[in-house]
C-alpha cells in the first residue's frame, strides 16, 4: 500500500487558528439550514400538525428504510432572496426498499407549498441529477401551485417539469407520486405524468381546475370530492393507482411500489468492506487555512477522505500544483484531481488533461478538490502557451464521460474553477466547504483592475484623480465581491448541491458514488476534440 503521511501539526497554532475559523463558519452555516427546516415556521407548523397531517420531512422519514441515510440536496435554495430558505421544497437522495432514489417533497407549511422561481430551478436540479444517474424519483405533493405574484418567472419554464416525468419514464426511470393534499391546475400533470400514483382519501384533490374556476368558466356547481378527490378519481377517472386511507398507508403503498419496480444498478456494490483512512476525519477542520491566500497540502485532505489514506499519485514531480492520483472510496475506485498550492500552471494543465483521459479508458469516475485562484498569468506565462495550455484540460473535462465529483475546498476562481470541473461542466455533485470561495477573481485583485482601468481613463481625458473616490469605490467592490463569493450565496443559487460540514466530505462522497454507479460509468475513447499542442 502506499499510504499518505502526514504532516499535519494538530498542536501548532496555525491548526488552531484554521480549526477556529471553521468552526465559527460552521455556526453560521448551521443557523441558516435551521430556517430550512423550521419550514413555514411555528404557527403553520402548528396549523399543519392540527390538520392531522405529517411534515414533509416526517413523510421522508417514514419513506425510506429504517436507519439509512437521507442526503438532502439544496437546502439553502433560495438563500438571500425573498423567499424562504429551502425554497418550499425538499429534495434528496433516499433508498426505499434497498433502492437509492431520488425524492422531492413540498413544504406545504410555507405558502402552502407554492412554487417560487427558487422551487422551480430546485425540482429542476432533483431531476437532473435523478435522469443523470437512473435514479427512481419519489414526488410526496402537497402543493397550492405557482406563488402567483412570480408566475412571470415560473409559468413558461415550469414546463420542464412535467416534460423531464416524461423523458424520465421513457428512459425506463420510474416515477412515482403520492399526493397528500392539493396538487391542482399544472400540479394535476405530476401524478397524471407519473408512472405510479398513490391518492389517499379525504386529502388528495388533484383536478385542473377547483369549483370555483369550474363555476367562474362553465356555470357548473361542483365539489372538491366530486371533482378531484381521491375517491372518485380511484373510481372513476383512474387517474388513482393506489387508493391510501391515511399519510401512512400512503407511504407504506409507495415503498410496495418500490419494492416490486425490479429496478437494478448498472454496478454491484463494492463486496468488501472498506478500510477507514488512517486519520481522523475531525482534522479535516483544521486544514483550511482560514485567510486562503495561505496555501495548504491537499493530500492532508486526501489522506482524510480515502480508503485507508492509500493514494498512487500521477506524476508527483510533474506540475507540482496540482495532485492527481488513484484510491478508492468506501471501495469506489476514483481518480483524484486536487490543486496545492492555487495557481494552474501549463505542466499541471497537461499533466490533468492526461490524467483524465486515462479516468476515461478506465471507466474510473474522478473527484475534483478545488483550491485555485485560476490559471497563471504574466507574459512569461502568455509566451510559454498557458492559454493553450489551460484550453487543453477544459477541454478534457469538457469532454470527459465519465462522472465527476467536485468538492470547493478553498479558492476556486478564474477559469481555473472551469478546469477543476465548476456547476457549468456538469459534474454529476457539487459541494462547497463552509470555507470556499468563488467568483472570476478574489475581491482584492478585482476591485484593483476596476481601479487601475478608472485610473487610466482618467490620464486619457487628463483629469485629475480622485484618490480619496477611488479608496471608497474599492472597499464597496472588496465587500460586494466577497458576499457574492461566499458559499451560502451561491448555494442560495443552486451553484451547488448543498454546503457541508468537512467532516461529512468522505460520507457524501460515497453516497453520491453509490448512486453515479446505478448508471452506467463508461468514459469516452477518443472524442475529446483538437488539443493545442
């Protein structure tokens, strides 16, 4: 084996001082998923419970199988904005009956469970995710529809959800809905588009349009049971596969459901148990620095997160800044692509677009650690073809087929979050460290440029300038650069899956590698386009 050593000084005081900070970010990441799980807060709460109903995560929680996990996905949605934090809506990754499934819940204890613009790119994420893996999903509706007063930004691109049931099911994912309580006008498409429906009675009522649109548009008299209960539509219309007398009938006939799809993984499970690292996952506090222009080992991270800190680095004396290698995960084999000390050179460009082209002949899915201020500039730089260079390893991972894993460590700015695989290449998970940060640029060289362009700008008119402007101008761009660049902001933002605790990092990634290989993990052979040389 070759087992990582450590050099961690878990007594020194730049250990403290990282543990220290993180931790601080970690208190302030824990009350803000606090506001996601308070749900619509007390008082609807309270309403909700009166009506003798279940919370949405008490329905998850009764869906999925004793004592396993359920690895929330998005909980920030909506972070910063005008709406409720978690956006309404659950989504996660359950397994049901020893299936790995996809499962979104409304929130019926926020505005009913309505859908705002944040809701919508949420379910959207949920299905891209479900689609990319072969995941079965799991809809748990209770929903008052579109919130009204944004329909602008919902009505026509809402469409992709019933149009992504559809292509779900066409490509043999099962789809199943349980509806709890309303799911009325396009709601109605969710369990009419589903493969299996589960209504249960005196609560469901799923129909186009209520009595009182049915009276506004035809003169008719009518009743929600008559026009959209589950009874009548197990009776009448069949829309209703499953008739549920309660909230846990209805959940125990949704795992029946499960249990008899045959749904099989495209892998077997890994056959033997995988060996810890050697180092305590707990260390993993204290390895960011907390100001991260202060670089940091990365196989300090490794050796925390891997099968018995085993890893066989990839040209170890080749592009330094970058460490790549081979392990396994909780016995997943994986190719690991982890930046040192930030900055992307030209030999650790190369050496990464090799490096994913041999993931690809292997079929080996890759985790990407990210900690870079980009790719490295300066006319040396031009001259010795870093552009060409850094194109090269886009390239690769543009191009790469099999799946990738992205964790935000630290830095992750420029064109070098392109190469490190960011939300845009399409990485089957993204997660951020409470620690990461990620814009074009960090806020201290960008609110620079801006200066030096105004500074140069005002030579060319020949005006004086005005140093003491220029001072507040920068401290404003520094500080809206930092908010902006700060992982609770763009979790908000669905520019991640979620913001996790360290420690968690080894337990998310192999949950999230259990379900990449439900699919298929074939890497391209060829196909990767011209590579400038």
């Amino acid at each position: 084996m070759t087992v990582l050593a450590s050099a961690l000084d878990t007594g020194g005081s730049d250990y403290a001082d990282a543990r220290a900070a993180m931790l601080d970010k970690l208190t302030a990441l824990d009350a803000e998923h606090a506001k996601s799980l308070a749900g619509g807060g007390e008082k609807y709460v309270a309403r909700h419970r009166a009506r003798g109903k279940l919370l949405a995560r008490e329905r998850i929680e009764l869906l999925v199988d004793p004592d396993t996990p359920f690895l929330e996905l998005s909980p920030l949605a909506a972070w910063g904005s005008d709406y409720a934090v978690g956006a309404s809506l659950i989504t996660g990754i359950g397994v049901v009956e020893g299936v790995e499934c996809l499962i979104t819940a409304n929130d019926p204890t926020v505005r009913g469970g309505a859908s705002n613009p944040w809701t919508l790119k949420k379910a959207l994420r949920a299905n891209e995710i479900a689609f990319a893996n072969r995941l079965p999903v799991i809809s748990l509706v209770e929903s008052g529809g579109a919130d009204l007063p944004s329909q602008k930004e919902i009505f026509i691109p809402g469409g992709a959800l019933f149009r992504d049931l559809t292509r779900l099911s066409a490509a043999g994912i099962p789809t199943v809905a349980v509806v709890f309580g309303n799911s009325t006008a396009g709601g109605a498409y969710v369990p009419g588009m589903s493969d299996h429906a589960v209504m249960i009675r005196e609560r469901s009522k799923v129909f186009l349009g209520g009595p009182p649109l049915v009276k506004m548009a035809t003169g008719e008299e009518s009743d929600d049971e008559s026009l959209g209960g589950a009874e009548m539509h197990a009776r009448t219309s069949g829309l209703a596969d499953h008739y549920a007398v309660d909230e846990p009938d209805a959940l125990r006939q949704a795992r029946r459901i499960v249990a008899r799809l045959n749904h099989r993984k495209a892998h077997p499970d890994p056959v033997t148990a995988a060996e810890p690292p050697r180092y305590d996952e707990d260390e993993l506090l204290g390895i960011v620095p907390g100001d991260l222009k202060t670089p940091f080992d990365p196989r300090e991270v490794i050796a925390r997160i891997v099968d018995g800190s085993d890893f066989d680095e990839f040209k170890p004396l080749y592009g330094p800044s970058l460490v790549t290698g081979w392990a396994t995960l909780h016995g997943y084999p994986v190719g690991v692509l982890a930046n040192a000390q930030g900055v992307l050179f030209g030999p650790e460009s190369q050496k990464a677009a090799q490096f994913i082209q041999l993931a690809n002949q292997r079929d080996i899915p890759l985790v990407f650690l990210h900690n870079t201020t980009g790719y490295m500039v300066g006319k040396e730089y031009e001259q010795g073809g870093i552009i060409k260079h850094g194109a090269m390893m886009i390239n690769a991972v543009s191009n790469s087929k099999v799946p990738h894993l992205s964790v935000l460590m630290g830095a992750s700015y420029g064109a070098g979050h392109y190469g490190m695989c960011g939300r845009a290449y399409d990485p089957r998970f993204l997660f951020a460290w409470p620690s990461a940060k990620s814009a074009v640029m960090g806020p201290q060289q960008l609110a620079g440029v801006l200066s030096i362009v105004a500074r140069a700008s005002a030579v060319a008119k020949g005006q004086p300038y005005d140093e003491e402007a220029d001072a507040g101008l920068r401290a404003l761009v520094e500080a809206q650069i930092e908010s902006e660049s700060l992982p609770m902001f763009l979790s908000g933002r669905l520019y991640d899956d979620g913001v996790i605790d360290p420690r968690d990092t080894r337990t998310v990634l192999g949950l999230c590698l259990s379900a990449i290989h439900t699919a298929p993990v074939e890497g391209a052979r060829g196909g990767f386009g011209v590579f400038r040389m």
